[in-house]
DNA sequence: CGGCGGTCGTCAGCCAATTGTCATGCGCGC
DNA sequence: GCGCGCATGACAATTGGCTGACGACCGCCG
C-alpha cells in the first residue's frame, strides 16, 4: 500500500516509515502542511497519516482542504494534545481515526491496518479469493490452506490486487503503489514479477485484461471497454 | 502470555506491567477506553486487564464491543467502585471476573493465573518449543534438559520470539522489543545477536524467513481471528 | 588501580536469494 | 493477419543476511 506519512518531528517520521515500511508499504513523506497538501492532493493514496502540529499549514487545514477537493483517502491524526474538542473537529473534518503521542509503534500499526482495510471494505486482516487467502498480520499467503513462499515484492502485489478485487490495475499503477516514488518505471519490471507468482499461485489467479492491466477475482461489472 | 493492560493511572498500570513481566508475560498497554478498543480488537490477547474508569469510552462499553465483535479473550475488570450492580453489569457484558481497587498485587496475580488457566488449560511460566524450554520465572534457557547459558541481550531475543512462534518478526520489531527506545538502530546488531544464538541453540532454532524477519517453531497457517 | 573475562556493537567481506534488464517470441484483439 | 502488448527464460545487478575479527565497555577481584 502506499502512505503518506505528513509529521514534522524527523526522528518520529523516520520510525514510522520503517515500520511501515517493513511491513511492505510505500512511505512518502511530508514535513509540513504544504508539502503535504499538494503531495495528498495530485498524488494517489492508499492512506494518510497526518501530524497536527505543523509548520506553514496546520494539519486540521490540511485535512479539511483534502475533503474539500473530493479525496477519500482514509486520514489517521496524531497529536500530542488530548483535548476533546479538538477531536471533534478532527472527526468533523473528515478524519477516521485518531492517536496521542505518545503511542506504542504496534498500536499505530494495529491502527493502519484496521483503517487499509475498513476502506476497502474488508472487516478481518485476511483477504481471501477462491482458495488464496492473505493473511496481512504476518504478510504470509496460503493456497488450499498451504502456507505459498512470496518473495516481499510479490507478496506486496499480490497484497495490492486483493485490495482491489474485480478492477483491473494498470502497471503503472501497480508501480507506483509497490515501488518508493523515484523509481525509475520500467513496465517489464511488473510483468516479470506476475510471471513469476503466477508460477506460485497458478496461471488463472492474477489475469489479465490486455491494454488494462491486472486484476483477481472477476471482473466488475461496468468495466466495459470505452 | 500476552497481556493487554488497560488502565488510564500511569503509576497502577506500571505497576501491574511488572508483576506480570516478572512472571513471564508480554505486556501491552492502552490508557484509554478508544486505544483498548482498537488494540483487542485488532491484535490477539490471551487475557485483558480493563479498568472501569476510562477517558474516551467506559470500560463496560469496550467490552462490550468486543464481546460484540466475537472477542472471546478471559477480561478482568478493575474498579475503584464496589457497586452489586455495576458489577452484574460487568458480568452481563461479558467478564470474567472483577476485582476491587485498592488491592494487593498477590491477589491479582492469582486472578490473573486463575483466569489463564481456565482459558488454556495449562498456565506455567515456562515457554517450551521442541527441546527448547525457556523458565521465565528464573530467566533460563534449557535444551534437552540441560542449561544453556545466554547472555541478557541473547534471551530476551529467544524470550521475545518464544512469545510469537509462528510468525516471523522483523529486524525493526525485535529492536524495538529488545533495546531501550531510543536506541540507534543498526539492523546488524540484530543479525549478529542471531548468530551467536545459533552457535548455542542450533542453527536450526530461529529461522530466517529473508525479507520478512526471524521466527522460531513452524510458520504460522494462519488462523486466529477470522 | 589494573588486569581479566564476558558482553555486545561495528565493520568488512562473502554468499545466495531476490529482483531488474534484456532479447526474443507469442498471441490477443482489432 | 498484423502489430502491439504481454510472457518468458537467461542473465546481471542489487540487496539482505551471515560470519569472523576487533575493540569498546563494564563489572569483578586481587
């Protein structure tokens, strides 16, 4: 998945972008409100995770341009201060969720993926299609109920598709949400890595829809060519 | 065992983190009713502390909302009231057992180890994997019956891991769960720790499981919560 | 105080798994 | 049937992890 991590204290950003991190996401980072408007604003993403405390645009501003502008992105809030009114603004504001510093790393951690996957609509941390199950907690896939050796990068698209079921992902797409920003994009790079879990999951999990891109499951209905 | 604290006076709660650290539990804590909702909701406990008196959500209702969500961990209810009837409420919503504060640490130890007991059948202080017995009350390692001498660093390494068999932990995880927080990470340290367990344990006690961290026991299939 | 033994982080070099690149060939969809 | 988009096998680059050596540090003890 790919977040935005928006906190302007570096030390704590940097924790959070490893945690999040090794657990197979993509981390962008902002450091203060602007930055973090334009990035949330002209950039697709999975999550954002956004500091109040921040210098040029406080992130209650932030927040509440993003909703303005029509983006749906789930927002968790971070603050050092508990006041209540201040949640309430926060939740007027649009956010989904809301965490005091100080905070135990595996609580934030526990907080991201109960929000990656109350937006897509999931209600447990495992993911199932047909007899494929990802089970996020501890980043593993099963087929038949047989644990499948995902290597992290092919563990992290198959992670992606299962998020989207029945939408066909452009490459493009997949390499932006699998691979860090600067990424030099090479669409073979993706091919190659479908190839290769089709080896371990089997030809028809991942399929393709020529000049679309991949997708599992069946196809939405309305996917209609243009 | 893993232990989910809630309790929102800083002092009890530390207090009550280390009579069940000593006796070989993994803590972990929430301060309010919202944090203890998400936490046992998300993550797997074995037992929870809660206490009645909560900022942000009442202890009544996060039990209730977990017993709702299908959360079937024993939960011992704190409270500084001796009410019949908030007591009735509790047990109505689910607990399963209820003890006043004030109260002597030894009591509470012992409706801790009563409630585990209940719950798993078998409760000790003693994590044992293979020939692999780790005595937490004496904090000693055991092979084949035989002693093994581990430096400090080396057993909370074997103690964190025998604490989540089955599920690989990352570099990031164990650093955090080993050193003092505001350690200067540095992944080979963790690397190098391994090794000299291995030296002692066998090479073939923690596994490695490249890119996603170290793990002892067999991986996890995946059940728990579904 | 000074030597000793044990602990533990750092470093550099090595190895192997992972992952990107390339060349080539196939076949889907128009 | 043609051509572009995708698939694939081989290969190379990169990365993650392992190890032996080293030295800083600390507590102990004479």
């Amino acid at each position: 998945m790919r977040i935005l991590v928006v906190e302007d204290e570096r030390k704590v950003g940097e924790e959070l972008r490893r945690a999040l991190e090794s657990a197979g996401h993509v981390v962008e980072q902002a450091r203060d409100g602007e930055t973090a408007w334009f990035l949330g604003d002209t950039e697709d993403f999975d999550l954002a995770v956004l500091d109040l405390g921040l210098p040029r645009l406080d992130g209650v501003q932030v927040l509440k341009r993003w909703r303005a502008n029509g983006r749906t992105m789930p927002v968790l809030i971070l603050t050092a201060r508990d006041g209540w009114s201040e949640k309430v603004e926060c939740i007027d504001a649009g956010a989904d969720d809301y965490l005091v510093k100080p905070f135990r790393i595996e609580e934030f951690m526990a907080r991201v993926r109960a929000l990656l996957r109350r937006a897509t609509g999931h209600v447990s941390a495992k993911l199932s299609l047909g007899d494929v199950v990802v089970d996020t907690r501890i980043s593993r896939v099963l087929m038949g109920g047989m644990p499948v050796d995902l290597s992290p990068m092919e563990y992290r698209l198959v992670h992606y598709l299962m998020h989207h079921v029945g939408r066909a992902a452009p490459q493009i797409e997949l390499t932006e949400h699998i691979y860090a920003q600067d990424f030099e994009r090479n669409a073979n790079a993706i091919e190659v890595l479908v190839a290769r879990i089709r080896r371990k999951l089997g030809d028809d999990f991942i399929k393709t829809r020529r000049g679309y891109g991949y997708y599992v499951g069946e196809l939405d209905e309305g996917e209609g060519k243009p």
